[in-house]
C-alpha cells in the first residue's frame, strides 16, 4: 500500500509575527491574525484559510472563490528577474500585468544565475539573508496585493547543488551516480533542500531521473548514469532528503527525453527509439520507483515525443501513466517551450492555441518558457470562453497546483520565518565537508599499471602538471547549479599539496581543441606552428619531470545541454599531446575532466594510470590531489558503460542476450568489429583489494510476493583502508519473454581498514523479481533465478540459485 507523504504543518502564529515584521500598515493588521492569514481580505476566516481543514476541503472552498482571471494565472510559470520579469522589486507597473490576479510559480528569482546562455545578476541573491527577506517582500506583494492572496511557489534548478549564487555546490550527476552511496545523496538532497527553504525557494527542480543510454549525449554529464535500478536508488534518496526540509522536489524530464534520434541534441531533442516495453522497464522504472517510494510533488514534461505523440500533448503519458498507474498527485510544470513545440516543431497543432488546449486536456498544470505569462494565460482564457476547454478540466489543473501549495504550508506560512537566520544556514561548513565528501567518493580508478598511483611525494622532486584542463576552472560551475564560488584547478590544488618539496611546474600542452574541431575528428589537420611548440614545450619539461600529470578531457563547452558530439575521442589535439608525452619514457598520470564517456582506447593500452574525475566540483584540485597522492583511496564507480568506438552505440547495460556479444560463436565468422566495452558499467579500481565469501541466500524456495534475503561477506584483504562498492546482479533463467541478460538489483558502499570484514546485507522485494509479460502486466513469474555478487557487471565473483514457486 503506497504510503501518503505529507509535510509538518507550519507553526501559525508564525504568519503573524512575520507579518507584522514586514509592515505596520493597516491592511496588514487587518489580515494577519493569530494562526491564520485573511488572505482574501474579507474580514473572516475562510474554509481555505482554516489551518485545521483538509486540504482537500480547503483547495475546493479556494477553487469555488477564482474567477477565470485567477484559475488561468495559476497555470503559467512568471521567470524571474533579467530571464523574463524586468523588476528586482514589485512595482506600481505590477498592478497593469497579468500576474495582478496571482501566477503559479516565479522561477530563478534573484538568484545570480551566470552562465554561458544567461546573466541575471543582482544586488539581493547574497548575502543570503537579503535574498530570503527579498523574497519575502516579493511574496508580500502577491499576498497582500491581489484579490485573493494566493501565494507563490518559488522555484529554482538544483541538480549540482541549488543554483544560487554562493550555495553548497555539488560535482555534476555523472560524479554523484559514481559515488554509489545512497545515505551520501540522501544528505546532499538535505542541503538543497534546507539552503532553498532558507533562502525562500520552495520548490527544487531536482533530480533528473533520465537513463543516459547513448553516450553522445551532450546531458549525460547532468544524468546519474544509465542503469535504472541505480538511478531509481539515487533519485529516491535525493528527492526524500529535499522534501524532508519542506520544499517540494520536481523530477526531470518525463519522459523517454535522454535518448533522441543519434544523440543529437539542441533543436532536435526527439525521436526516441525505444519500444514499448524496453520504455517501461529502463525510461519509466525510475519515475514510477521514485514516484511511489518518494512522493515528489512535482514532474516536468520533456520536449520529445514518443512514437509520434509529443508528451507534453500526452494524455497517456501525462494523466494515465503519470497519475492513474504511479499514483503522482503534484502538478506538471513544462520544460521551458515544450508547449510551443507542439505547434512549432512536433506540428501535431495547427497553431499555438491549439497546443495550449492539447497541452492542458493531456494534463499539462504549468507552462514554462522565457516567455511573458500572458503569451499563454491569453490563449487559455480565449479556449474557455470559445468552450474548448470545459472548466472541469481548468479546475481540475488549478486543483492540482493549489494542492501542493497548500501542502507546502503556503496558506499557514507564506513568508521566510527569519530572513536573518539564512546566514547560518546556507552553505556551512558541515555542507562544504558534505560536497568535499562527495568529490571525494565520485572519483574512480580506470587504470594502475605496476601501482604506479598513489604516488609518494618523499620520492619526487619534478612534477610536471600539463593538460588544458589542469588550470582550468569552468567545468565546476554549472548552468543549473551555484555560481561564484571559489575554485580551485588541478593545478593549483597539487601545488597546494606537494607544498614547498616538491617543484611543480606547468605548461598547457594544447588547447582542448583545435581550430577545425569538430570537423578535425573526421578530417584531420596538420599541426600549426603555434600547436607544435605547445607539445614541445611540455616535452621539454617532462624530460626534467619524475612525473608527469597530464589533466585532459572537456570543459563546459564541450558537453551539456544541446552539446551532444559525433566522436567521444578527447577533442583536438590532446591524445598528441598524451603521446609525446608517453615517448619521453617518463610516467604519465592521465587526470580526465569530463561529463560523459570518452572512447581513450590508445590511452588505456600504453598510458599506465588513469583517473576519471568527471566535473568535479569548487574542490576539484583538492580532491583530485589527494587522490593522486592516496589520502584519498578511490572508491567510485562507474555508473555508465565505456564504449571503444561510438560505432557500438547503442551499448550499455543492462542489456538483452546476446546483443552485445562478439562475433564469435555457433554461425559466426570473420573479424570486422572492436568487440567488449572499455570499460564496463560498475568498473571501478582501488588501492587496495576486496574480496567476497559467505554468500548467502534465503529463502532459496520462495513465494511470489516474498521477500528474499542476501548477504555476502566483503573482506579488505590489501594494506590500505578503502571503499568498496557491493553490487548484486538479478539473471532471471527462463521467462516467458525475453529480459535482460541480468539487471542491478542492489549496491552498497562500504568502508573498510585493512583486514577488516563486513557482512551486507540486501533485501529482494517482488518488484524487483518482476518481469512485463506477455500483456504487459508487471508479473512475477515461477522459475529459478541466479544472485550474483561483483565488483562491477563483467567481474562476478560469487553466484548462487534460489527458486520462485
């Protein structure tokens, strides 16, 4: 039975001491009372204003007090300040907009937002308490100013920490999906959530639940991997420890958005082929977990279609799926324009207004675009009073959103409690060691030929730091997450280690691509003058070096949103660089900043260590420091498969039998394709050894609405404590249909000292035994099923049967 989540209510007295804090006039006496708000001003209180109704009772009684002027306005989003609103402050001007009768959300207020696409800058988004009591003069406005004083959800990005200026910034969702530690994310989730609160935000567009299936993807590096058992696992936690500070947490993007046609992105964003059946067990599993595990009260609709029907027009995907089988009751807020592409780009409407009907008869709450409201708000008002859309359905959307305000507390406490105390609260020392932590775990060990890392700063004297990214800073500040935090590079983060010891020197090697890139990947160009002497250069050095550190890989123009690449080899002229570098004779270190698999097949045969730091966060050269010099043992994993050529995309796990097998076997013949993944999904090395015993699985008959236990022995049998991550794959042997070959089914991080064992323990519950038969009913089918224990999805080290009768 789905359990219900609901938040603690909001003291009452509360709305009254801020009230009066903000204003002595006499309209705010008159409607501020002890545990209650007048917010319709009529001098009684209301069933809506009734902190001791139901929210049911108090939406309907809310709901039959609008006119069509406030239903409309609580269907559109209102962009904040320099996106779309051109006011920091409520103005006179505000009472001639549209939003006099009230609007659904105000998205990125005052936040500082920077980025390559955007600049919202201004003086209210630091110090941290000047943005909550900002907020609250804002908020003020729509409480005290419109009719009914319907209060505002303010929203805002959160997937690499909330993106306000100066927040707890976390690495990107490649690094948190490589951490495999739910209690870890559970915690980030917590920051988000309790910074947003105090700041005044009151909804987090966090986490984004999208399997990243085809590696070319530019927004693999905002996606926790590929797997959707992981993903579902991580999304949970995340959305639990944001909501558990009472703000609401809305997932991105529903649905089937992460793999358009050849990983194309930007205009495109569209065609997914994905059948039925694979759309259910990998793109919607981790919504519907996530759903019904962790109650968020928030989607966003995606800008693709699926087999011809853009979702965001979908019926099926926006109402049938989403509320009547996962059992979501917040509302739908679009991806900004995915409204408009039903007309502009889909053209499954003849005109826009006919996109704005299909879009709220599908189940569409909010429109979002960069956009003013009224471009939307005008054209609903026009399709009720032409009776295209029935009020049933209007009332049925505003429901929906005024519920989840309601839940929020809004009508009990609309305003920050203290402003002051957000000083405290936001980006604390306790946060800062909580991301350090996380930068910590998402670092993961590809390669460590003859245990070349950790290396031994007593024994070195040269190091040469070489690489485009190694003083680069970019990548650690994200579109969708904090600005202007300090950054530390690679560079200067090994610096900073070594100290006065050791002399570091530096020189760039390259740029991160050349002049022709991307043409130069399939057309290659002759190196300039200028690019020779910049390899010379770091040869020159390296001869002089003990070692060499070479930091390579992408920055943040390279991947993200709308920059999905044809070729995964690392841009320009960087493998050149690595090679000359590798002819000097000297060690070579290769540190990768990236967001999304890169196909190094060269570099993993002869450079003799690699490190994948994905897009680390502010505390990138700390982390990356302690982890070349071993105070920090790599303990992550790989969350997405490491094709050796994007010519095997798609390849991935999990994945159907014998569809990513090589050429050889029965009927099999000649040799024409590189075969096996570079490195495969779970991969991960550390500085010391693991090893597991004692697996143990009851009951081995079981019923099929059972649970079934597991546990295994995990014994650090090196000389180092490290982490380890645990993962139980699930084969089930035979089935009426054909499932995949084996799916993840449960992971544990664990931390041990050398010599020390620890038993972990899983639990199997029927959903994860489940399989979509024949009907597409989710069915748990008799038959025998094979646990198997390793250290990633290839390296399986112990197996053994139990039996579903």
């Amino acid at each position: 039975m789905r359990k219900k989540y609901s938040l603690p209510r909001a003291s009452m007295a509360s709305a009254l001491i801020v009230g009066l804090a903000l204003s002595a006039s006499a309209q705010e006496k008159n409607i501020y009372h002890k545990g209650w708000v007048d917010f319709n001003k009529n001098g009684k209180m209301d069933v809506f204003e009734d902190p001791s109704q139901t929210v049911d009772k108090r939406v309907a009684d809310l709901l039959s007090q609008m006119t069509v002027e406030e239903k409309t306005c609580q269907m559109a989003t209102l962009y904040g300040y320099k996106r779309v609103l051109k006011e920091e402050m409520p103005a006179a001007s505000w009472k001639n907009e549209v939003w006099k009768d009230g609007i659904a959300n105000i998205d990125e207020e005052l936040n500082n937002l920077v980025s390559t696409t955007d600049r919202a800058y201004t003086q209210y988004s630091f110090p941290y308490s000047k943005h909550a009591s900002a907020i609250n003069t804002i908020q003020k406005w729509f409480v005290e100013e419109t009719r009914l004083g319907i209060p505002v959800d303010f929203t805002n990005e959160g997937i690499h920490g909330l993106n306000h200026d100066r927040a707890t910034s976390l690495p990107a969702p490649i690094s948190i999906g490589s951490t495999f530690d739910k209690q870890l994310v559970r915690r980030a989730g917590q920051t988000v959530g309790r910074e947003a609160k105090a700041l005044g935000y009151t909804n987090v567009y966090a986490p984004i639940l999208d399997p990243a299936r085809d590696q070319r993807w530019g927004r693999v590096v905002e996606c926790y991997g590929e797997d959707p058992f992981h993903i579902a696992e991580l999304g949970k936690q995340m959305v639990l420890g944001i909501q558990e500070e009472g703000v609401a947490s809305t997932l991105k993007h529903f649905a089937v958005y992460s793999v358009p046609k050849g990983g194309r992105d930007g205009s495109a964003r569209t065609d997914p082929h994905v059948a039925p059946r694979e759309m259910y067990q990998i793109y919607l599993y981790p919504f519907r977990r996530v759903i019904q595990e962790a109650h968020p009260m928030g989607v966003m609709s995606s800008y693709n279609d699926w087999d011809g029907v853009p979702i965001t027009g979908s019926y099926y995907f926006l109402t049938e799926l989403l509320r009547q089988k996962f059992g979501f009751n917040g509302y739908v807020v679009s991806d900004s324009e995915a409204v408009e592409y039903l007309y502009s780009k889909h053209h499954v409407a003849g005109d826009y207004k006919e996109a704005v009907r299909q879009a709220v008869a599908a189940g569409l709450n909010v429109r979002t675009n960069f956009t003013m409201p009224q471009t939307y708000i005008m054209p609903l008002r026009e399709l009720i009073k032409e009776n295209k859309l029935s009020m049933k359905v209007v009332d049925s959307r505003v429901s929906d959103v005024l519920r989840v305000k309601f839940r929020l507390g809004l009508f009990d406490d609309p305003y920050v409690k203290d402003p002051k105390s957000a000083d405290k609260k936001v980006h604390t020392p306790a946060d800062d060691a909580m991301s350090l932590q996380m930068n910590r775990e998402s670092m993961v060990l590809l390669k460590n030929q003859g245990d070349l890392l950790p290396l031994d700063k007593s024994k070195l004297k040269n190091i040469l730091v070489t690489g485009p990214l190694a003083a680069e800073k970019n990548y650690a500040t994200s579109r969708y997450g904090p600005s202007h935090n300090p950054v530390t590079n690679v560079l200067d983060g090994i610096k900073n280690y070594v100290g006065k010891d050791v002399n570091v020197t530096y020189t760039k090697g390259c740029n991160v691509v050349d002049a022709t890139w991307p043409e130069s990947e399939i057309i290659e160009t002759p190196l300039t003058a200028q690019e020779q002497a910049g390899i010379d250069s770091a040869v020159t050095q390296a001869k002089q070096a003990d070692v060499v550190i070479a930091v390579v890989g992408e920055d943040f123009e390279r991947v993200g949103e709308s920059l999905s690449r044809t070729g995964l080899n690392l841009p320009g002229r960087q493998l050149k660089l690595i090679q000359a570098l590798q002819a000097t004779g000297k060690p070579v270190v290769m540190v990768m900043i990236n967001g999304q698999p890169l196909t190094v097949n060269w570099e993993n045969k002869f450079v003799p260590a690699i490190l994948e730091a994905w897009f680390p966060g502010p505390e990138s050269g700390r982390v990356v420091a302690e982890t070349l010099f071993g105070d920090n043992n790599p303990g992550g994993r790989l969350p997405i498969t490491f094709p050796k050529t994007t010519g095997q995309i798609e390849y991935n796990f999990p994945f159907k039998p014998a569809s990513q097998a090589s050429q050889g076997g029965e009927n099999s013949w000649g040799k024409t394709s590189v075969n096996g993944a570079l490195y495969p999904y779970g991969y991960g090395l550390s500085y010391t050894k693991f090893e597991y015993s004692n697996l143990q699985v009851s009951p081995e008959k079981e019923n099929s609405q059972g649970d079934v236990q597991v546990s295994v022995d995990v014994t650090n049998t090196g000389s180092r404590k490290g982490d380890d991550v645990v993962q139980l794959y699930l084969k089930d042997e035979v089935s009426s249909v054909t499932t995949y070959e084996y799916d993840l089914r449960g992971f544990e991080r664990v931390n041990l000292a050398p010599g020390e064992k620890k038993t972990v323990q899983f639990t199997l519950h029927p959903d994860d035994l489940a399989l979509l038969d024949k009907n597409m009913n989710w069915t748990v089918e008799p038959g025998k099923f094979m646990v198997m224990i390793g250290s990633s999805s290839v390296d399986i080290k112990l197996k053994k049967e139990f039996e579903v009768e």
